[in-house]
C-alpha cells in the first residue's frame, strides 16, 4: 500500500499524526494477537479432550450392541439448548450453558437396562453438541486471530515504515527547498549590494 503525501508542511504533520498513532497501537494489537493465539491453542486442546471423550463413549456404545437391538432411541430428544455469549480477548464466542432433555416414560421393570442406554445416550449428545459449540468458538478465534495478524503485519511491515519513508522524504524536500531559498536570497542580496555600490560609484563621479 502507498502512502500518499504531498511535499508540504501539512502534509509532513499529517504523516507524522499517522506515524504516532501507528506506533502507539502496534503494541496493542500485538498483545491482543498474543492472547488470541493462547485462546486458540486452548480450544484445540478443549476440542482434542471431547474428541478423546466421544470415542471412549461411542466404545461404550459399542459395548452395549445386545442393548441397542431392544432400546428404542426415541426414548430420549433434545428439547432445548440454552446458549450465551462472552467476550475472549475481544472476541464474542458462543458458550453453551445447558441442554434440556425430554426421557420418554418406561417400564423399569420389563426393561431395565434402558435407564443405562438413556444416560448413555444423553452423555453422547452433550458431548456431541459441545463439540459443535468448541469448534464454533475455535472458528471466531481463528478467524479474529487471522485479521489481527494481517493488521499487525500491515502496521509493522507496511504502513510504519512507509510513513517514516514519507517523513523522510518530505523532510528533505523542505530542507533541500529551504537551502535554494536562503541560496537564492543570498544571490539576491550580493546583486543588490552589488548595484548599490555602482550607482554609488556613478554617484560619486
């Protein structure tokens, strides 16, 4: 990205305002992509513990083959998800508060085992719609992770040193223009001395 300037005072106090605020930012930006990365790294390793947790519940699951072929899966909906929102490190991520469920009656007594399979059944839907709501969350992370990133390469690797590029460049087009103009005076006034001594000479003779 150029930076547009002029070769002017204004200009030079416009890039020198720019410059400031940039430089007064960065460290900011900076701390929020450091916080970002941490949150990041910690849903992934949120998501890796639910992953490892929904395997050790589907080998339940699995464990229980001569259950599933009487239980009726039925038994057991989701009536509702209570969510919320919070702020990390500036983000709003979803969070899940509850999960309500709704456990069709059965007869304990014919079947016994089916509270087994509705608990087990509950355990698996919670940690399936946790996992959603991480992965969720871990996606708004990633996502305002990235922007930060691109800000704070685009602060430090571009607009930082092309306003002090900027600064410099005006600087010593005033400085070069300033030194033609005491030049030019200098001429001026040695030509000016220099007919005043004449027209005294003609004066004088």
């Amino acid at each position: 990205m150029a930076i547009k300037f002029q070769y002017n005072k204004t200009s030079l106090q416009q890039q020198q305002k720019q410059l400031k605020m940039r430089e007064r930012t960065l460290p900011t930006i900076k701390s929020k992509e450091s916080a970002l990365r941490l949150e990041v790294k910690k849903a992934r390793r949120e998501i890796d513990a639910l992953n490892e947790q929904l395997e050790q519940g589907i080998q339940g699951y699995q464990d229980m083959v001569a259950l599933w072929d009487e239980f009726d899966p039925t038994l057991v909906s989701v009536t509702d998800v209570k969510l919320s929102t919070k702020k990390i490190a500036g983000v709003v991520v979803p969070v899940l508060d509850n999960i309500d469920y709704e456990v069709k009656p059965f007869s304990l007594f014919s079947h016994p085992s089916f509270a087994q399979g509705v608990e087990l059944l509950k355990a698996l839907a919670t940690l399936g719609i946790e996992a959603e709501f991480l992965n969720l969350k871990l996606e708004y992370l990633e996502y305002a992770r990235r922007k930060t990133t691109q800000k704070v390469n685009l602060f430090e690797k571009v607009q930082i040193p092309g306003y002090k590029d900027a600064i410099l460049k005006i600087k010593r087009y005033l400085e070069d223009e300033e030194s033609l103009s005491k030049a030019s005076q200098k001429i001026m006034r040695t030509n000016l001395e220099i007919r005043a001594a004449k027209q005294k000479e003609r004066l004088a003779q």
